[in-house]
C-alpha cells in the first residue's frame, strides 16, 4: 500500500472514530448541567418546604402564647389569693 493511502485509512478511521466520541462528549456535559439544575430545583423545593413549616410552627407558637396569657389572666382573676402570696395588712403608725 501507498503511504497516501495508509495515511488516508487513519485520518479516515479517526474521524469515524472521533464524531461519535465527540458527540459521546457533549451529551455528557448536557447530562450534567441537567442533573446539577434538577439538584437546584430540589433544593429549592427543600427550602420552600422548610419555610412553610417554619411558618406553621411560628403560627401554632402564637396560638400558643395567646391560650397561655388568656389562661394565666382567668386564673388569677378567677382564683384566690394564695395563703403564701397574701398582702400584708397596712401597717399601723402608732406615736410612742
């Protein structure tokens, strides 16, 4: 065989070789911007999640705090003085 010949086998055969590697290439670096905008996406959902259940915990915390403060003002207006909590009678001023 001719050394032209040969030379045009393997530029030949590098070529059919090289499109498919190159196509091989690209689809792979499209999988991985897809992959890494899909992991974003989820992240992003996570984070929405997380926030509205933050909001109902800060809901339920209100809920709360109110139900205590309504409880603590009907006892205490409701409830007798403790014996321990008394008030003491006014003191007296005698002159000596």
């Amino acid at each position: 065989m001719h050394a032209d010949a040969v030379l045009m086998m393997i530029l030949a055969a590098a070529a059919a070789a090289g499109y498919p590697l190159y196509g091989w290439f690209k689809a792979y670096r499209r999988n991985l911007e897809l992959e890494a905008r899909q992991h974003s996406e989820q992240a992003d959902m996570r984070v929405e999640e997380l926030q509205r259940a933050v909001d109902a915990l800060t809901d339920q915390y209100a809920q709360l705090a109110e139900s205590q403060d309504f409880i603590s003002r009907v006892l205490s207006e409701r409830l007798p003085a403790l014996p321990g909590k008394a008030t003491r009678p006014p003191e007296v001023s005698t002159p000596h």
